[in-house]
C-alpha cells in the first residue's frame, strides 16, 4: 500500500511507524478540515452538532481533534453535511477513476 504521506515528507504517525500511519493521516486531515470549517463559520458547537447530527460532546471532541472518535467513513460524511463533496480517487497501473461518496444526510 502506497503510503498517504506527500511531498517526501512523513508525518508524526509514521515517524512513530504506527501501523495504521496512513489511516490516522487521512483521518487527522479530514478531522482537521471540518474543525478549521466549523472555526470558519463561526458556528457554536450547538449550531455546529445541529449541523452535522452530533451531540456536544463530540463535537467538543471534534473540535479537540481527538482521532480515536471518529471513524475516516464517519469524517468523510461530516464533510459531505457541510456542503463539499467527497469522492475517492483510484489510481494506477494505467487505471483511475473516482468513487463519488455519499452521505445520510
């Protein structure tokens, strides 16, 4: 498997050469994506868990960016209740495509 690390540079996780380093990559940018979007709008962690079907706390835990409560499917539909779309993108040996991700809204 390909690691989710970029530009030569590895992260923390594998740093530490934790064997889900590339799941905890994925998991730590979409966590810190939607904790940096809810900052943005300026939505109260009550608008913000209307918003995304969450209860305090773990929107607190969102917010806190605590990993090990959310699953990388889990983030990937937090992303898709704010309004982005979220797809995969497969690639190699001469194939890609996408896989549009769709949430329960």
């Amino acid at each position: 498997m390909k690691s989710a690390n970029t530009g030569g540079v590895k992260s923390a996780f594998h740093e530490l050469e934790m064997p889900d380093a590339d799941e905890l990559v994925v998991k730590s940018r979409l966590i810190r994506f939607v904790a940096e979007e809810i900052r943005r709008r300026e939505l109260t962690q009550k608008d913000a868990g209307a918003l995304l079907g969450l209860d305090q706390p773990n929107v607190s835990a969102l917010m806190n960016e605590k990993l090990s409560r959310f699953s990388v499917q889990k983030l990937m539909a937090l992303v898709g209740r704010l309004g982005f779309k979220v797809s995969i993108h497969v690639e190699g040996s001469g194939v890609a495509f996408d896989v549009p991700y769709e949430h329960a809204a």
